[in-house]
C-alpha cells in the first residue's frame, strides 16, 4: 500500500560519488569489535612460536638504549643534561619514538599488506590504520612500564637522577600520545595511499623513517644540536617529532624545551597531516582495488 | 497483491578499468584528469568507451568492464548470474559487495549485504581456528556477541572440532575452507552475495554447503545473488538470472530460459569437429562430428545423440569396421559402439562413405566427454586410422528434476530402473 513511500527508504547506496570527508563514525562503532580482534591480532601473533614470547616487548628496547647509550653518550660524548642517566634520556627518546615510527610505518602498507582481504570484503577501511596505531599504542604503554621502572630505579635507588623532575606539564601526556598517533597515521594512510599506485614511495618509507630519526632529537638535545650545528637547526627544530620528544623529556625528566608556540605548531601540523591523510586515503579506499 | 517489495535495485551500473601497467604514465593521465575536474569539465578518459571484449585488440587503454547494468531483486528472491568468463560477473559482485566502487551509476538496497568472495581471507595462520573464527566473522561484519551466540554451530558445521584450538597454518587447505565456509554460512545479512563458493571442499561437504544455501534462501528466505559456471547449481538454486555478455545485460529472465538463452548465444565459435585431409592409396577418416541435444557442445541427460563420421576409402576394404569409444576427462573409456561389415556392408566400394550412429537415448552421466575412434579392418587385420580425444562435448543434467541435486562424479552412467516398494 505505502510501497510508494517505502521505495524511496533506502539503506544506503553505493556510487561512485565521494564525499570529501567520508567519516561515517556509526559505521566504525558497528565494526568496533573487528578494531579490537585486529589490535588482538597484531599484539598476540607477532611473538608466536617464541621461547620469551611478550618478553621481547621488553628486551627490544632495553637493547636498543643500551646500545645508544654506549655509541652517542659514552662513545661520541654528547650530553644528556646535568643528573640525568643518559640511559634514561634515550629510553624517554626511543619510546616516543618508536611509538610514532612503528604506527607510521605500520600504516604505510595498509593498502598493501591488507590487499588480499581489501579485495574480497568491505569494512571501513579505516578500521585498518587505526589497529595499527592501537596496537602500537599498546606496546608504547609496556614501553611506558619500562620507562617508569628504570625511572624508579634510578630516583630511588641510585639517586643518580637526582635532577630529574616531573613536573604539570605531565598532564599533557594524553594530548601528547594522541598527537603522536595523528602524526603517524596521517602521514602513514597518506603514503599508503599514494603506494597503491606508486610504488616508489615504499623504497622512500624504508629509509626515510631512518635518516628521519637523526632529524628527531632521539639521541641528543636539541639544545646541543643547536649549539654544534646552528645552520641546520631549523631542520630538526621545525620537525613536529622533536617537539613532542623534547616534550616528553621535558614533562618526565625536566629537560628539554617545552614552549606552547611550539606545541601549538606541531599540534597543527600533526592535525592537518591527519585531516590530508584521511581525505586522501577515503578517495583511495573506493578504488584501490583497481590500482593496486 | 501490492507493489514488489524491491531489496536491491541498481540503476546504470559502469565500471572503466584501466588496460596494461599502471604505474609509469599514470602521473600523467592523472594530472590531465585533475586539470579537466578543475575547470568543471568532465573526465577526459571517461568519454573512450569500448565494450570488453578480451580477444580483440581495442584502440584504447580503458575499458567498460561494465556497460550500463539495471536490474531489481525483490526480497526473498535467488539471482542468478551467468556469464562467460570476463563477462563482468566479478566486477559486479565487487561492486555488490563494495569492494570496488562502480565509475557511474548506483546501487540502492535496502538491506545489509555480505559476501562470500573466495571465503577464508583474512585468515591468520599463527591463529587459532577458534580464534580465527571470531576474526573471520569480524571482518564479515557480524560482532563478537553474535559469533559468540554462535561458535558452537559454526565448529559443528565446519566439522574442525578436534583442531579448533590449533594453529590453522596447520591445517589441510580443505579443513580451512570448510572453516571459513562455516563461519560466512552463519552471517545473517539480508543480501547475500556468494561466488563459486560451492567448486570448494571434497564432495560430502559441497552437498553441504549446498544445502545450507538452499536453507538460506529457501527456507529462511534470504535474497542471495549467486554467480556460477556451473549451470546445475545455477538451476536448482535461483528463479531468475540475469546473463552477462561483454560488460551489458544481455539477458533477464527466468532461470529455465536464462539458461537456453546463455546456452544459444555462447555458441562454440572454433570448429569442434574432427577434420582431416585424405591420404592418398590410404583409408582414413576425414571427419567425426557430435551432434548434441543443445548448442554449444551441451548435451542434455536422456536426450539423442547424433555422431556421424566421413571415411576415405582409396581401394575396396573387405571385413572393415568402424567402433568408436566415448572417453571421460580421465581417459577411461565409458561405452564402445562398432559397426562391421559383416552385419553392414560398408566400404566395399572406393570413394568417400558416410556412417551415422544414433544413440536414442544418452544415458551418460554430466561430465565432459571426448570421443576414440577406431577404422580397422578384420579382427587381427590392418588398423587404418585410429583418433583420439576428439569432438569434446558435455553433458548436463539440469533439465532433469530430481529432489536432491546432480553432483559431479556420482557416477558414470544412470540405467533406466523401475523400483517396487512394498511394507510387509
């Protein structure tokens, strides 16, 4: 009878029309428990059919500082701060790090790696990216465990880091953490993106999140970049991740610059990549299929 | 009565793909097209429309893989859609399924659709069946509260009980169909789409895959869109198919008729009759054709079969003879029919002779079929001319009604049989 008005009652249509931003939040929300089961999956199978299993969580970094420790602080002399462990510098460094460079990386090859499921099924395609930050989310947070026992350790125990002092700013770690995560996933669902098509930019990621580091204030100050190198400091000065590791050192250790314009600068950047990233990976996502 | 309650409908459905490497050149074509969108003009490569025809060499690089499709599916309908291959099948069901957005056009509905695209992707080998199974169900679109609801049917289903808890890398490749055919078998969207999922697993569990698919359009009353090569499924699963030629509906109609008219218009076009030139001072056969129930080299169960052959005879043979023996796609020869001389004169003069053999009634099971043909002289004399694998042909059962369908490799013959059943 009403069969009139019920024809027009359509669910939804798919064309090929793309809306700028096509976000649909209520979409996500219904495929939540898919975000989890990737992040379960990303968490739990990495370390399968090992003999230390979640251990390496732990061993990873503490390799990696000691080793910096050794190289840049005992070997190359470049100083940390007046009573602050320089194993601990390079932890809080390493941590933000890795937490950024892992989500970037990670969701770099999203179209790629997920090519042969993109290729069969439809989900929002975003669920994705963003398991990859999440679970890298995840083990930035056991990183964090670490960081706050050696911290301990060394406040309580060795009274070696008599100077380190947290301070208020600590209450921006939250808003650091997610800006860290845009930063990566913008920049990553951008690149994955445009791979699909052009494959250079894989070889770009591969040694671009490298050299990238050395640009980041990872294993030194930025202080004393500025003084050995000054013609070049605008490089790592304006580069969003020094802010935000130069941050964290400063909200955890004491050290470091902290100035809002700064932030404020970085925040920015890290939105927009995020907003770029979204817009290009939606008109991606329709397609890539074809392209891939 | 009241209007149709229309599920789906898609409305100038196109789809242009790209031809050759992409990559290199791209760039290119890329910024043309920008340029056009910025000044409001339409996309430059979108105005070259060539119909997809794979064997032919096209002017252009971009071709419509889809050429203006409409159709409607009411609620509670079975689509079936038939198609050569490159016909476009796939690229609608990607589109159905939104993997792939169409280049023009679109499609409503008024429900959810899922799909079983080659099931089993996004299977994790170092996981679990069990946990697979929750991921697997994920991705499909069901939540962790319905797959939990549901676990114990889809292990029972998939008959992988004893592994459910071991990696499925370690698993058979069949056992992990049959998981991943388990867990899309439980989705409830109100469309399903499913592609060949049945030309999957061993044969016990295709009778089961197909009788949950009739469960599920039949009896629950699903709209399911299927698409198949396989003409048996085809009819005992839909009413209607939609057939596909070229990237354009060529056909929509019931399925009966879907079928004859799919059958008719994807006519064998080489030669698939057994020719061959006469050999001077030597008998041989120049020629064997099969004439079958149905165009294209299809053969209906039961229906006559018609195999004529063309034999050069140079000199008069005495005592000769001509057997023939219809091969299946193993190689084993499944009846042997002969004529001789002595019971009809044949070849006794030179010249070119004809010989004809009907069989009334083909009581050959649905198969693919090859013929061996013997020209031989008397027992223990000379053979002259013995050809294989020639005059390929098949035969289908669809036209047949029985309540459980035809599977393949059942059997090799069915005998006429008359059965008395009596309770004592």
């Amino acid at each position: 009878m009403n069969s009139t008005t019920k024809q027009n009652d359509w669910l939804y249509t798919i064309s090929p029309r793309r809306k700028f931003i096509n976000l649909n939040f209520k979409e996500i929300w219904r495929y939540r428990d898919l975000l989890l089961l990737f992040v379960k999956r990303d968490v739990i199978t990495l370390y399968k059919q090992t003999v230390l299993g979640p251990l390496w969580y732990l061993i990873q970094p503490l390799f990696t500082t000691l080793t910096f420790t050794l190289i840049f602080n005992n070997l190359a002399n470049i100083p940390t701060g007046d009573g602050i462990p320089s194993f601990l510098f390079n932890l809080a460094g390493l941590s933000c790090w890795n937490y950024f460079s892992t989500s970037f990386t990670g969701t770099s090859s999203t179209f790629k790696s997920n090519q042969g499921v993109f290729g069969k099924v439809y989900f929002p395609r975003v669920i994705a990216p963003l398991s990859v930050v999440i679970s890298n989310l995840v083990k930035f947070g056991i990183r964090l465990l670490v960081f706050i026992g050696f911290y301990i350790y060394f406040v309580f125990f060795t009274g070696k880091a008599s100077l380190a002092s947290p301070n208020l700013t600590l209450l921006l770690l939250p808003v650091l953490i997610v800006l860290m995560a845009l930063l990566g996933l913008g920049f990553g669902m951008l690149i994955s993106s445009l791979t699909t098509k052009y494959r250079d930019l894989t070889y770009l990621v591969g040694f671009g999140v490298q050299l990238l580091m050395y640009g980041s204030a990872v294993m030194y100050p930025l202080s004393y970049f500025k003084e050995k190198l000054p013609e070049y400091s605008w490089l790592v000065e304006y580069n969003p991740m020094t802010v935000f590791i130069e941050l964290f050192r400063y909200m955890t250790l004491g050290v470091g610059r902290f100035s809002i314009s700064y932030f404020l600068y970085a925040a920015g950047i890290s939105i927009i990549c995020f907003l770029l990233g979204l817009i290009v990976f939606n008109r991606t996502e329709k397609n890539f299929i074809d392209t891939v | 009565m009241g209007k149709k309650d229309i599920i789906l409908k898609a409305e100038n459905i196109s789809k242009q793909y790209r031809l050759g490497l992409v990559g290199t050149g791209t760039i290119g074509a890329d910024l043309n097209r920008w340029w056009h969108s910025i000044r409001g003009k339409e996309d430059p490569y979108l105005k070259i429309g060539e119909s997809n025809d794979r064997s032919t060499k096209g002017e252009s690089n971009y071709v419509w893989a889809l050429n203006d499709i409409n159709f409607e599916v009411e609620r509670g309908e079975v689509l079936g859609i038939i198609g050569k291959n490159g016909a476009g099948k796939s690229t609608l069901l990607k589109i159905l399924s939104k993997v792939t957005s169409p280049t023009t056009g679109e499609i409503k509905t008024k429900g959810r659709i899922a799909s079983l695209l080659e099931v089993g992707t996004g299977f994790h080998g170092e996981m679990t069946g069990r946990e697979n199974i929750f991921l697997n169900g994920a991705i499909l679109g069901m939540t962790k509260k319905e797959i939990k609801s549901k676990i114990d049917e889809i292990i029972d289903f998939s008959g992988c009980e004893r592994y459910i808890d071991t990696p499925v890398k370690r698993y058979s490749s069949g056992m992990t169909v049959r998981l991943a055919f388990a867990v899309a078998a439980f989705l409830e969207p109100e469309i399903l789409v499913v592609d060949e999922v049945l030309a999957v697993g061993d044969a016990e569990f295709q009778k089961k895959a197909i009788g949950k698919m009739q469960d599920i359009s039949k009896g629950e009353g699903r709209t399911v869109l299927f698409v198949s090569h396989n003409m048996q499924s085809i009819s005992s699963l839909t009413n209607r198919c939609i057939v596909l030629e070229k990237g354009n509906k060529i056909f929509d109609g019931n399925t009966s008729d879907s079928i004859d008219f799919y059958l008719k218009n994807n006519k064998v076009t080489e030669e698939n009759d057994y020719k061959a030139e006469p050999i001077k001072d030597l008998p041989n056969i120049l020629g064997v054709s099969v004439k079958t129930s149905n165009v294209s080299k299809v053969h209906i169960f039961g229906e006559p079969l018609e195999i004529s052959f063309r034999l050069n005879v140079p000199f008069s043979l005495k005592g000769a003879s001509l057997s023939f023996q219809i091969v299946d796609k193993h190689e084993s020869p499944i009846l042997h029919m002969w004529t001789f001389d002595s019971e009809k004169e044949m070849c006794r003069k030179p010249g070119v002779w004809k010989l004809k053999c009907v069989i009334p009634k083909l009581r050959l099971y649905m198969g693919d079929y090859t013929l061996k043909v013997y020209f031989t002289g008397p027992p223990g004399g000379e053979k002259y001319d013995i050809i294989e694998g020639v005059c390929p042909f098949k035969v289908e059962m669809f036209k047949i009604y029985r309540e459980f369908e035809f599977r393949p490799n059942t059997c090799k013959y069915i005998e006429d049989s008359n059965w008395l059943i009596n309770q004592e």
